[in-house]
C-alpha cells in the first residue's frame, strides 16, 4: 500500500465530505411524505432512472443550459465540472490498469504521480500520461476563466456576479489553488524522474532547470492534498454543496417530485442546489429598473438557507419567472417564494360572506369569466362578448356584474388555504353551468383555472380560443397591413407556456415584428400582482424600460393579451396598445 | 349582562388624543403610501368584495388613521387580494400592502 | 441724428410721437426696429402680439389652424359670468386689427433656432422668419379620455367630454342622447385626466371643477326637468363668483354633487351609461344610470408645446408643461434668452389669468429688447 503523511489532509476532507453529505441527504429523504418516498421507490427501478442519469450528465457535467445563456460561461463550467469528472475517472482507471488490486485507497488515484514514478511497468502509461495532462490542461482553462470572471464579468454576459460568504470563499480559493498546484506537483515529480506528458513533462523538464525540485516535491504535494482536504471540508458550507445536491435533485425531479405551494424536503433540497451562479440576478428586473438589489433569488435563497428571511425579499419579487426560466439548475424558484410569504401573511381572512351568495347559472356551452381587471379594461370584455356573438357561441358570462376573485392573487401573496374557499365558490358556479369549455381573458385566472381548480373541462386563454374558432373557420377575419409587437404576459408565457397561439392569432391579424426581448426571455411589465410591496414609483421604472424595447422598432400597435398588461403599459406608451381580443373584434368579417 | 332598563351610550367622538394610533404608526412606517390617500372612494366603486359585503378600504384606511380597531378588525378578513383597487387607485397608494399590513400590525398587537 | 441715437434703444419712443415721423428717414428706423415671432394664435398669442406691435415692434403672430382664437373657438359661455366665449374673441380680434398684428394663418413650423441673438423660424412651405424674441403661447390639449378606459370615451355612444358638450352647446341644437333622445339625467365626472398618477397626471387642471359646475347649470337650463350629478373628488372653487356659481347650482338649479371617483362605467341594453362610484360622505358604494355621462377632461400639454419646446432647448417642468425660470416671480421667462411663454402653455389657467399673463409676457420681452436695467435680474438668475 502506497501511503505518505500528506495524503492525510485530503482524506479527512473526503470522510468528512461523505458523511457530511450521507446525514443531510438522507435526512431530507427521510422528511419527505409518503407520497414522494413512493414516487422515489417506484422511480428507481423505472425507466427515469436512465433520464435522471441522461440529465446528471448533460446538466451537471456538459452544463447545457448555462451554454444557453453564454457560451463562454458554459466552457468554463463544462471545462471545470466535466473535466474533474474525467480526471477522475480517468486516474481510477490508470490506477487500476497499473496495479490489479481490488481495494484501493481512495487517494491512490489522486496522487498516482506521486507513488508511482517508474512507469514503464504498466502498460498504456504514455498514453494515460497523455490523457491526463490534457485534462489537466482543459480544468486549469476553467480555472483561468473563473479566475478571470470574478474579476471582469462582462465577458461573461453577466453584469453582476454574486457577492460571496466566508466559506464560499474559502471554498472557491482552494478550489482555484487545487489545479494548478495538481499541475505543479505532477510537474515537479515529473521533472524528478522524468516522466510525465505533454504538459506535466515538458514542465518538469523547465523546472528542473532553475528549481531544486527535491526539495520542493513533497511540499507541493501536502499543498494539492491540504487545498483538496480544505475544499471538501468547505463545500458543505459553501455555494459548492449545490455540485452534488443537484445530482440528487435531477434523480428526484425525474421521479415526480416537485415543489408546490407548501416547503418541503425536497423544497430543501432544491435551495441547496442552488449553486449562486447568479443568472438570476442578471435576468431580474428589479434590479435593472428598480434598483433592489436584495430580493434577487440566488440572496433569497441564501437568506432562507440561512433562516434571515425578511419580509422585503420576500414580497418584492414580480414572480414574474424570467429568473426561474434561465435557472441553470431548473429550481423552482416562484414557487419556493410562494412558500416563504405565509410566514409574513397573516391567516385573517373570512370568507365567510360569499356562503349565502347564490350564483345562478344558467346552462351554456362556454363559459366566459372576464376576470377582475378585465372590469378595468371594457374594451376586451366588450370585444369577447362581440366575438361569441358574432360566432354564434352559447355562451355564458360568469362574472358579468359582480366577481369572485379566481384567488390566485391571494395564493401568490402566501394565502393559499385561503384561496381555496374562492376556488370552491366559483368551482361551483362553473361545474353547475354544464359548460364543456371556460374561456378567460385574464393569465392569472386562467393560470389559476388551469393548474388548480382540477376542474374536467377545457380550460383555453382568449388568446387559444380565438385561434381555434379562426382555425375552424367559426369566425373569419381580416389581415390588416399593421405593423404590431405582441408582448408577452408573464403568466400566460412563461407561467402557462402559451407563447406561440397569439403569435399565430396575431399573424392573421397583422404584420407582428420581433423584438429584443421576447417568449421565455419577455419583460414583465410591471403591473404584476406577484409582488405586493412594489412601490408605484419602481413599477413605472420596470414599465418605462419595457416600453422601450416594445417601442423600439416604432411600431403602429402594441398587442398584449392581459387585462392588467394593457392597462400597465397604456398608462405610459406612447404607442396605441391592445387587447388581441380587440384586434380580432375590429377585423371581423362574422356579421 | 343585566338588564338594568338603560344602558350607557359611548362617546360618539373621535378622540383622537386617546386613539389607539399602533396600526396607523406600523402602516405609515412600512407601508407609507397609505399617507397619499385623499379619500376618492375609487377603490371601494371597484372592489370584488364590495359587492357582497360592506368591505370598504377608504373607510379602512381611515378606521385605522383614527384608532377604530374594532372596525378596522371586523372590516380587513373580507378582502380578496385580488388587486382591482392596486390598479385604480388614482394616486398610486399601495392599496394591497396597506391591507397586508393591517393584517400583520393586528397579528403583531395581537388587538 | 441724435435722436436716431436714442432710438436705436428705443424704437417704440419714436412712434409714439409723431412729431419725430416728420423728421428722421422711417427707412433708418425701420432698419433699427426690433423683431418679435409669436408662436400660437390662441387667447395669449393674440393679447401679447397686439400689445407687442402696438409698443412699435415688428410682430409676426404664426398660427397653425386657419383662424385666431385657439381653443376659446369651441367654447359657448365663460364661467362664472355666463358671457359669451365669442366677445372674448372679438375683443381679442378688435386688438389685432386696431394694432394692425401681422399674422400668418395655416402656418406650420418645421424648425426653430437660436443663431447667436437671432431667432429663425422655419415653415414648412419654406419661408423663414427671423427675430430678435420669441413669445411661445403654445397653449394646452384637452386629455385624451380614451386613457381612462374604463370610463368608456370611444367605447360607449353616450360617454363625450365636456370640450365636445361645449361644442353641442355651440352650436344650439338640442342635447340629445346617441341615439336621439331627450336625457332625463346627466354624470358629470370631474377630475378626468387630472390628478391622476395613473396616466402621468398629477397636478389639478383647476378649470374642470367649476366648468363643471357651469355645465350643469346649462344642461338644467336647455333639457327642462333634466336631473344632473356632479361626480367629485374635491370642489375646487378657487375663483373670484365661483362659489357663488357653485351655490346657484344647488339653490337654483338642484344641481346634485356626488363625493366620489367614478372607478368605471359600463353601458346598458338601452344605450344608457351605469356607473361605478363610491359615494363617500354616505360611505357606500353606489350605482346609478344616466343616459349621458360628461367627462370634464383635463389641460395637458399641447402637441405644439411639446415640439416647439424641444426644437428651441426650453426646459419642461415634472408635468409636461413648461419650465419656467422662476415660479413666483418669472412665470413668463424661459431658460432660452429671449424665449417668453404666456398662456397655458406654462400651467393649466383660466382666461382671466391668460389675459394678464400674455400682458405681462408682452411686458418682459419688450423689457428683454430694450435691454433695461432690470433686465440684469432676470440675467443673474
């Protein structure tokens, strides 16, 4: 057995790391409910396992999604994350081919150089050498690029980088030091007894010139050993302890276990994962219009690991989900802050009055539910009432004098057990109409219809349903020679995915242009109910730089489909804004 | 109680020296906006909840400048959250932050 | 040749006594006289320039439309004395024919700069006057109610505003309802566009509240046995009468008043408007139907305003209107030397006050041309 004092730092960082890592994860295994315990059980043996493990090796090794966001910065986390994990593999193996013995110890590979300096005993050791330093080479890419990025994040299309704790730096200089000081020790015993690659070799050979190599090997090789100790025992505590948590998440989420509205283990699970990249905090809004800094979610979830949560970064957030698109961990970040807001929402509301209150509801085929800030916008109530007319549509409009909000509103603010007693009141009405489908002119009602209300009948957006009748040829309309915009409502975009049906709508319409920003990477206007203590002053900021990338092509209209969009954006543009309701009601040809 | 064949009748005055004011000072400090009221009435025309229930967030907020708790108590539970008022307001107060903040101040003074 | 030495200073001395007519060459004076361009023919574009001309200037007073009188055109009677909009602009006519005001109508200009002290205006039929001063009366627009949908202007047949009530009053037909009916109950809305954060609004157009007030008035006058609501926020009777007109309306003319902002409007079967509003002295909610709903639109800033303003660098205050150099003591002076405002141009006012200011106007430019001593103020500042 190949043992030296300096192996000693790295494997007590490795026990401590592995026991560490055994009691939190499975403790939060053991904190989760029965129902995600089974889904896990089932999963194992299942076919997800194979995609969990397709998604470990594309996410957490190749880094596809941060190459979505920059190319540069997906090298730098493919070189460091996929070339350690090579380097790794690759020493266990040359390991292994060197001597055939079953039960290694775990730093054998780790300081192969070190024991191993007469390599012409196995075979394959040029080429092992080969591959190896190329590795090396590739990891100290990385490190060159992460060193570079702390200080010039620009490159990176990051304008902000996140600020750090003790720990993570800890962590994160240990982590710089581990691969060039791994080159310097292989060099060192590469130029001793000349051995080595491309790389390490060729170094040997230039440090033995001026360097008195013997008395620097041992040395370099307790440092490699005392920055990789350092480093593991670190991680848990750092930012770092997103690298083998997110392996853990892939597995689970490919289960079927998510996040709801309510925090549970598997909600810890997902704030662990987040590896403080900061993607978030370029993608926030709030940050670039309005001047908060603190609500960003790689701070929230910081705060919530560190149980600092304040009631600021908590309601500030638009929950617009710009941030959660380009989450490089695909962490589930508006509903964790949903979950965070009941502690600051206190359980008073009484909805006792909406018992008595009987809706009549007559039978009808469809069912319109304009939604409350529809009430503010007559246009498009006005446009979809002269729509279903026009088709010749049975149908009924719910919420035509007075309203029940959907509750999404009251959900999103952290009231959900709350919110189910407005869920039940206008379920009712709804199931005893008859109705097969509910058409809504408001994203977050149809959000809200759609994912929970659990209600058995077709549940379309205006924008879904004017394009079927369109489609159908139920209506027929004209295509004007307007030049249009469409921006996206953050609810019906990202929030429910419908992002090419008003596109499509709007194509029969008019001339629709592309813009900057737009789909998944869409503005939020800034009107959102998602935050509640949003001044009005900050909400104009957010519009005000929406509306310069809506205007920027000086287009003849702007079209949203979102009562409280329009009304957001109308209020300062320009630029005329419409419903697409209204588009479609104007170009009709139906008499 | 007894019935005596009278009863005392409270002062119908705002006393305003003797106001319970915690509410109104947590509401102002975190929420200060609920100063630029000027009492227009537009957000209760347009409240959901208004059309069932007598809720009322003009006479809220001033149940809660003047020291009515029990008003201000029996009044806040029926609100909806759902905005209507946010997006009226004529004057940008923060209407659904004002209520969440009464909610908690009630919590916090457990009045 | 002396006194042509003093009148290089002061031009206007010499027409004033004619005697010095017969005795200097008119060619060696009119070389010396100093040019005035009055942007907008409005009620302050016509006072300052007849002013300005008949103090000995040479004033050209450019109006876009092909009349003077601006927005006083549209209007019936003036509150609070019910007399006729149409003196008013006889008066003001009488001025520029009696001072003999160059004026170009349908004139619309393309660009305007400053070349050392020199003005040069631009238009667009490409003519270019130059001058020594420019008076900017550019005026205001009505709000464009159609921001505030929710009250349903352009949505609703019997939602109009009170600058398109004027007009029917203007022009002495009946007031009928879209569809051709005699209303048995007119809305007043006040505050439409104004003090509203909502549309970028926050300040008070001040004349809404009592052409409200007079409206209604008219309305009870012309459609006997008509009930008429003032929907407020707060009665701004700020004027000299004018809570005088506002008690008339209730003594004499029933006329209701509503504390309370309408939140929307919706339209009924029949056509008739239904309305939103809380009543706030009762403390409820209420909801009634008229059959025409009047929106007393706001004064924002006029188109004109907005593009003169920037073609010439002057400055724009929190609300679209101009800035001025002082708000107490120099309402009528510009940052640009030698650029005056009058008008609504500069603050939402009522024709009272667009008198004296265009007076006042007329008053600092002449004082900026002759170059006064007191001039040195306005210069320190």
């Amino acid at each position: 057995m190949n043992f030296h004092p300096f192996v000693i730092p790295f494997s007590i960082g490795f026990i401590v790391l592995i026991f560490i890592l055994l009691y939190k994860y499975f403790s939060l295994f053991y904190r989760l409910d029965h129902q995600d315990k089974s889904k896990i059980y089932k999963g194992v043996f299942s076919l997800k396992f194979f995609k969990a493990i397709k998604e470990v090796f594309l996410e957490s090794l190749l880094h596809r999604k941060i190459f979505r966001v920059n190319p540069l910065l997906g090298y730098m986390h493919t070189s460091l994350a996929f070339g350690w994990f090579l380097i790794i593999i690759g020493g266990t193996v040359e390991s292994k081919v060197h001597s055939h013995m079953a039960l290694k110890m775990p730093y054998d590979p780790v300081f192969f150089n070190f024991f191993n300096t007469d390599l012409s005993m196995y075979r394959w050791a040029n080429e092992f050498n080969f591959i190896m330093d190329f590795l090396l080479l590739i990891v100290l890419s990385g490190v060159c690029l992460a060193f570079v990025k702390r200080f010039y994040s620009k490159a990176f299309g990051m304008k902000k980088t996140s600020v750090l704790k003790p720990f993570d730096k800890i962590a994160l200089y240990t982590l710089w030091l581990i691969f060039p000081l791994r080159f310097f020790a292989e060099s060192f015993s590469a130029g001793l007894y000349n051995n080595g690659g491309f790389l390490t070799g060729t170094a040997g050979v230039f440090f033995s010139s001026f360097l008195p190599l013997k008395n620097l090997l041992v040395p370099t090789w307790w440092a490699y050993s005392i920055s990789l100790g350092a480093f593991f025992v670190a991680l848990p505590f750092s930012r770092y302890m997103h690298i083998p948590t997110e392996i853990f998440l892939i597995f689970l989420r490919n289960f079927g276990v998510k996040t709801d509205k309510i925090f549970s283990s598997f909600t810890e699970l997902e704030v662990l994962s987040c590896p403080r990249c900061g993607i978030c905090l370029d993608k926030c809004q709030l940050l670039k219009s309005a001047e908060i800094s603190d609500t960003q979610n790689v701070y929230f979830l910081q705060s919530l690991r560190n149980k600092q949560l304040n009631e600021n970064n908590t309601f500030d957030c638009l929950l617009c989900g710009r941030c959660q698109e380009f989450c490089p961990v695909g962490i589930n970040l508006n509903n964790i802050r949903i979950s965070q807001r009941k502690h600051f929402f206190p359980e008073n509301n009484n909805f006792e009055y909406l018992q008595p209150i009987a809706i009549a509801t007559p039978k009808a085929s469809v069912i319109y539910f304009a939604g409350c800030m529809t009430h503010l916008t007559p246009t498009i109530k006005l446009a979809m009432t002269g729509i279903f007319e026009a088709a010749g549509v049975d149908y009924l409009f719910l919420d035509k004098d007075s309203s029940i909000c959907c509750g999404r509103p009251l959900m999103i603010a952290g009231e959900y057990t709350k919110a189910n007693e407005l869920i039940e009141k206008n379920k009712k009405a709804i199931i005893e109409s008859g109705a097969k489908t509910l058409v809504t002119s408001c994203p977050i009602c149809y959000k809200m219809f759609n994912e929970d209300y659990d209600l058995n009948i077709e549940v379309l957006h205006h924008t879904q349903y004017l394009l079927q009748l369109t489609e159908k040829q139920i209506i027929k309309i004209n295509k004007t020679n307007k030049k249009v915009v469409y921006h996206d409502p953050c609810e019906l975009g990202r929030g429910s995915g419908i992002f090419n049906e008003p596109r499509e709508l709007i194509s029969h319409l008019a001339d629709i242009s592309k813009i900057k920003e737009e789909k998944e990477e869409a503005l939020c206007c800034g009107g959102s109910l998602g935050s509640v203590n949003l001044s009005f002053n900050k909400r104009n900021n957010i519009r005000k730089d929406v509306l310069s990338v809506l205007q920027e092509g000086n287009p003849d209209l702007i079209i949203t489909a979102c009562p409280l969009c329009k009304k957001t954006l109308q209020n300062g543009a320009n630029t005329e804004v419409k419903d697409i309701a209204e588009l479609v009601m104007q170009n009709i040809q139906n008499q | 109680m007894k019935n005596f064949g009278y009863s005392i009748n409270k002062d119908r005055q705002i006393d305003l020296d003797k106001s319970d004011q915690r509410i109104a000072l947590f509401v102002k400090q975190h929420e200060p906006s609920i100063n630029i009221c000027i009492s227009c009435g537009t957000c209760t025309a347009t409240c959901s909840a208004g059309n069932y229930t007598n809720l009322n967030l003009r006479k809220l907020i001033l149940s809660v400048k003047r020291g009515d708790i029990i008003e201000t108590k029996a009044e806040i539970s029926k609100c909806m959250f759902c905005g209507k008022c946010l997006l009226a307001c004529p004057r940008g107060v923060n209407t659904r932050n004002v209520i969440l903040k009464i909610n908690q101040a009630i919590e916090k003074f457990s009045l | 040749m002396e006194y042509l030495e003093c009148l290089k200073y002061s031009p206007s001395k010499y027409f004033r006594h004619s005697k010095l007519k017969a005795l200097i060459n008119v060619n060696d004076i009119i070389m010396k006289q100093k040019k005035v361009i009055v942007i907008g023919g409005g009620i302050s574009g016509m006072e300052s320039s007849t002013y300005l001309t008949s103090m000995g200037y040479d004033v050209v007073l450019i109006e876009q439309k092909d009349k003077l009188g601006g927005k006083l055109l549209k209007w019936e009677k003036l509150f609070p004395t019910m007399s006729m909009g149409k003196d008013v602009v006889n008066f003001l006519n009488k001025g520029i024919d009696l001072a003999q005001v160059k004026v170009e109508l349908n004139a619309k200009i393309i660009n305007a700069v400053k070349e050392g002290n020199i003005f040069k205006i631009n238009l667009d039929d490409g003519r270019v006057f130059e001058s020594d001063a420019v008076l900017v009366t550019t005026g205001y627009d009505v709000f464009d109610a159609r921001k505030k949908e929710e009250y349903g202007y352009g949505i609703y047949d019997n939602v109009i505003t009170s600058a398109e009530l004027e007009e029917k009053f203007l022009s002495g037909n009946d007031i009928l309802t879209n569809s051709g009916k005699v209303p048995k109950k007119v809305g007043f809305v006040h505050c439409v566009g104004s003090r509203d954060e909502k549309v970028g609004n926050v300040y008070c157009s001040k004349v809404c509240c009592v052409t409200a007030v007079k409206q209604a008035i008219e309305i009870k006058e012309k459609i006997p046995g008509v009930d008429a609501y003032c929907f407020y926020m707060d009665l701004r009777m700020f004027g000299m009468h004018f809570e005088a007109l506002y008690k008339q309306a209730q003594e004499k003319w029933a006329v209701n008043f509503i504390r309370g902002r309408l939140s929307e409007a919706c339209e009924n079967m029949d056509g008739s408007i239904m309305v939103k509003v809380e009543d706030t002295l009762a403390g409820k909610p209420l909801r009634m139907n008229v059959d025409l709903l009047v929106l007393m639109v706001g004064i924002v800033p006029s188109v004109g305003t907005k593009t003169i303003g920037k073609m010439m660098g002057l400055n724009f205050g929190p609300n679209g209107f101009f800035k001025s150099l002082d708000q107490h003591s120099m309402t009528t002076v510009s940052n640009v030397p030698g650029v005056f405002f009058a008008g609504c141009c500069v603050a939402p006012r009522t024709i009272n006050n667009v008198f004296v200011d265009a007076r006042a106007a007329a008053l600092m430019t002449s004082s900026y041309l002759e170059g006064y001593d007191i001039e040195k103020r306005i210069q320190e500042k």
